[in-house]
C-alpha cells in the first residue's frame, strides 16, 4: 500500500484552509443582513406602533405625546422592549453583552441594536422613534 505524502497532505490542508476562509466570510456576511433585517422589520413594527399609539392617543381626547416606549429597566437582560406599543415584547440584551441582532435599553428614551459592524442608536423624540447613528446607515434603514 502506498501512503501520501508530507506534500500532498500540506497541499489538501491549504486548500481546505482557504476553501474555510471563503465559508467563514461569507457566513459572516449572511448572519450580518440577517440582523439587518431583523432590525429593519422590527423598526417598521415600533414605528407603526408609535403612530396607532398616537392616533388612539387623539381619538381618546388625550394628550397624542407618548412619554415611553415601555416600562423595561436601563440596561438590564431579559427586559420587555416595546411593550407599550406593539403587541408583542422585543427581549433585551445590555451593554456589556452586546448581543448581536439584539436590542439594548440605554437611557428612558434611547436605544441601541447591535449588529456586527457597529452598533446604531435610536431615540424617541417627538413621537417619533429617530436613527441617531452615522447618516448612511440610518438612509439605509428608511
């Protein structure tokens, strides 16, 4: 019987290497617009939220300014994100963890959702749940 060689075994692992390195990157891109669209969708839900919330708000005679989004605590795990305005909570992650494609709570009014390039912030101001990161990446989401 005849064996391979140190050659051929060093060339076979080479071309499993880099074959690896092309999964490995395109893996990553995939994961990276999955969050992107996770995120995307979930903007349209809070967004439409904040507007049924606002026009409710009118219909009822009460003041349309909504003050919270929820009653979740300042970056903590596990929180209800949302809850006020859409029917269904939106689990948070915090600062230290950085949970990609997760949402963290930062301040009453602030939020931030992570993904693997950067993380991008929003805030509720004016009745209006506002991108407050670079300008390409908040054009992106709109």
């Amino acid at each position: 019987m005849k064996a391979f060689s140190l050659i051929e075994i060093i060339v076979v692992l080479l071309i499993v290497a880099i074959i690896t390195t092309f999964a490995m990157t395109k893996f990553n891109q995939v994961t990276n617009k999955t969050h992107l669209v996770t995120l995307k969708s979930q903007l349209a839900l809070i967004q439409s939220g904040i507007s049924k919330q606002k026009n409710k708000n009118i219909l009822l005679s009460n003041l349309p300014n909504i003050s919270s989004l929820d009653d979740a605590s300042i970056n903590v795990n596990n929180q209800e994100l949302f809850k006020k305005v859409i029917g269904f909570s939106i689990v948070s992650t915090n600062t230290s963890d950085r949970k990609l494609g997760s949402w963290a709570k930062v301040s009453q009014n602030s939020y931030i959702f992570y993904l693997e390039s950067n993380p991008i912030n929003f805030v509720l101001e004016n009745n209006s749940f506002v991108c407050k990161s670079q300008e390409d990446i908040c054009k992106e989401l709109n």
